[in-house]
C-alpha cells in the first residue's frame, strides 16, 4: 500500500507512505522533519497526518492518496491554522478634527483579525484609519485608529477579534475632560500665537534695555572727549582708557605716501621703496607702529575730500600679524575689524558685509579698541552717535594695531596730533 498526503499539486509532497516505510526524497523541504503518519491506526484504515512546528504557511488545503495494486482513492482535508494576539495596546495620538486621536494596536494574530471600537453603552464608533502588517512568521499586527469628542461618555473600548477562533481581545481606556478643552483647533492656534508673542516682546525688551545700557555706558565715555578735530584722545582713567596715541608709523604699498607722520594719501605714482616683509604689495593699506595688547584705546580719523568722484576709504583695526602679500580678504576672519566708504555707500567689513545707514557719512571717526572685551566701535566724532561695533572679536593673543585703506586719489587720511 502507498500512502500520499500533498498539497495543491502533485509535484508538493507533504509526505510519502509506501511497505511500511516513510520516503522522504520527494518531501517539500518546509515540511522536512516535521511529519509523521500514524501507523497504530493503518489497520482500521486510519490514515492520519500529524504534523509538529505548526506554521501559518501550514494553513490551507491538503489531498490524501492510498493506492495498492487494485485501487485508488482520495480525500480533501482543509487545516485552518489560528494564533490568538496580544492584548490591545491604546495611546493617545493627539488632537485633530475637535477631538483626541486615540490609536489601538495588537500583534500576533493569524488570520488577519477584526478590529472594533466600543463606548461604554456598546456602541460601535466608525474607525478613520486601519492598517495591517505581517511579520517574518507569518503574524498580523493589526492598528486601528478612531476620534474621540467630549460627547462620548465613560471608558473606550477596543477590540481585536479572531473570526476563525470565535476568540477576542479587549482593553480600554478613559480619558478625562480636560484633554477635550484643548481640542479645539482655534485655542491651540490662540495659546500659541500668545507665548509666541509673550515671549517676542520679552526678547524685545531685553535687546532694547542692553542696547541702551550699552549707549550710555559709550555717551558717558565720550564725555570728556575733546571736541576739536586736532585734539588728542583723552576719556576718563575710571573706564581704563589709555590716554595718548603717540608715534604711529607704518609701511604701506608703494602708492600710498605718509606725509608728517600724521596723514596718508594716494599716489598716481609708484614710490621707489624698497619690498619687505612688513609691507603691503597689493592692498593699498598702512598699519600704526602703535600696538595694543590690553587696555582701552581710542582715536580719531579724519577724512578730508579732494578733487574727483571716486571715493573709496576704510579705517579700523587688524592684528600685527595680518597679511600683507597679494590678495587680502579684509574681514574679521583674516584679522581685520573695519568700516569701509566706496561710492556713497557705508558697510562694516564683516562677513558677509553689513550696510549701514547713516546720512551724511561722517568725515570725523572715533575708533575705539576694548582689548579686555575684545571690541571694536566705530563712533560719529561729529554726534557721538555709534557707526558700528564689532563684538567677540578674535584677537587670539595678538598685538592689535590701528588700519587704514586708501584707494582713491580724492581722499586724504589724517590723525591729528599723532604720527604715522
């Protein structure tokens, strides 16, 4: 007698029967030591298939052949596999729709199973999303997810259901009014216009409340200022300020002539000097022979208009050991702290540049050295009223000294009282 149990085909071997003895050659190999037929019933013709590891795939229809040498016959046996899930799991999802987004998932399940949503009357309440997944075994995880107002009273329920089992799990969840005043869409949006604004303002009014500090702190400073141009600076000892600039000296590019050691201007011609390391080659600019590694200085830069239209001049502050040689990008990151005029316009050298408003453009300029803050200030000589501060600069240790820039053969730079 020869004993077959298949599956949808001929060629799908569950199991192979054939004299007494078990053939495996021909088995799927899904089935491989999994099966066994139970011979203690073969004699009542009991041709029974066990099969151990159960497995979703398992699930499904299955043929039974039994032939000998005179007849033949078969049978369909359908095995429905079942896996009962875990209990619900509920979270909160947050507010939409003028009510709570409440979400339900359970994993483990086989078939796919029924997911439902009760109150506490027992009413049904209409899911707005529901999706599935299996994973590598075979098993559903099932999530559902419904909307609930204030109108609905007592605990929520959800449901997952096996149909094929007849089985189900149930776990609820109770969520308090309060949640439900937050619900509405227009009292978030208003809540959070109000911080937003609450806090504009309370930022506002530090900003303006330091930047008047910081006004009158510098208006106080600049009160004993000397009022004429060819003054030498001189503020109060209380704030640390250094009193006298003295004996500036420089080396400029070959275009750039220093006259009286106190005043700076371009020429049409190159001079005839000689190209060292201390010289600027293609920037047209001039350093002070004064450095400054700690303390608070200050002093003033005039600027006087000559003949022509094109205007282009800066003043300010680099380290000793700025660059000299080609192209110089002047900005804080190459070590130099500036303001800058070039065709009606006034820009703080920064990166990238700041524009800056200011009508008319001053000719008189205080320049103001913190080297305890690290700050460079840029002050109308003429008003007091500030140009441009540079703060948190990176000075790195470095003796600091005075900067200035000349492109244009309209324009003449002076320190008055000091030399170059």
């Amino acid at each position: 007698m020869e004993v077959r149990w298949i599956r949808d085909h001929i060629s799908e071997t569950v199991h192979h029967y054939r004299n007494g003895e078990d053939l495996y050659g021909e088995q799927m190999e899904a089935y491989a030591g999994r099966t066994e037929l139970a011979r203690d019933g073969l004699s009542a013709g009991s041709l029974d298939l066990r099969i151990t590891g159960l497995r979703t795939s398992d699930d499904g229809l299955y043929i039974c052949t039994v032939e000998d040498a005179d007849a033949y016959d078969e049978a369909i046996v359908e095995l429905e596999v079942s896996a009962t899930g875990a209990d619900p799991h509920l979270s909160l999802g947050g507010y939409e729709a003028g009510g709570v987004r409440v979400l339900c998932r359970s994993a483990g399940w086989y078939p796919l199973p029924q997911l439902l949503w009760r109150d506490a009357r027992g009413q049904h309440l209409p899911l707005v999303s529901q999706t599935h997944s299996q994973d590598q075994e075979g098993l559903f995880e099932i999530e559902g997810a419904v909307i609930v107002t204030g109108s609905v009273e007592g605990p929520l329920s959800c449901v997952v259901r096996s149909s094929r089992l007849q089985q189900e799990r149930e776990s609820s969840l109770h969520i308090a009014a309060p949640f439900f005043h937050n619900a509405q869409p227009w009292m978030v949006a208003l809540a959070l216009v109000l911080v937003l604004l609450a806090m504009s303002i309370g930022l506002g009014v530090y900003l303006f409340l330091k930047k008047v500090a910081q006004s009158r702190e510098l208006g106080e400073s600049l009160q004993s200022l000397p009022p004429a141009p060819g003054e030498v600076v001189s503020l109060r000892e209380g704030l640390g300020w250094k009193n006298k600039l003295q004996n500036w000296h420089g080396e400029g590019v070959c275009c750039l002539k220093i006259e009286d050691n106190s005043s700076v201007r371009w020429e049409t011609q190159k001079q005839q000097v000689s190209d060292t390391s201390e010289r600027f080659d293609t920037c047209c600019c001039v350093l002070g022979r004064e450095e400054f590694r700690e303390g608070r200085h200050c002093w003033v830069v005039e600027v006087e208009r000559k003949r022509g239209k094109y205007l282009w001049w800066a003043v300010g502050v680099a380290r000793a050991s700025v660059k000299r040689k080609k192209w110089i990008d002047v900005s804080p990151e190459e070590g130099i702290w500036a303001v800058q005029y070039n065709e009606g316009q006034l820009m703080a050298l920064t990166s990238p540049r700041t524009p800056l408003s200011l009508s008319p453009v001053p000719t008189r300029i205080w320049v103001c050295l913190d080297c305890t803050q690290q700050q460079v200030s840029f002050i109308n000589a003429d008003n007091g009223v500030e140009i441009f501060t540079f703060t948190a600069a990176s000075f790195n240790g470095e003796s600091i000294r005075p900067w200035f820039r000349l492109e244009t053969r309209a324009i003449q730079l002076y320190l008055r009282d000091s030399t170059l």
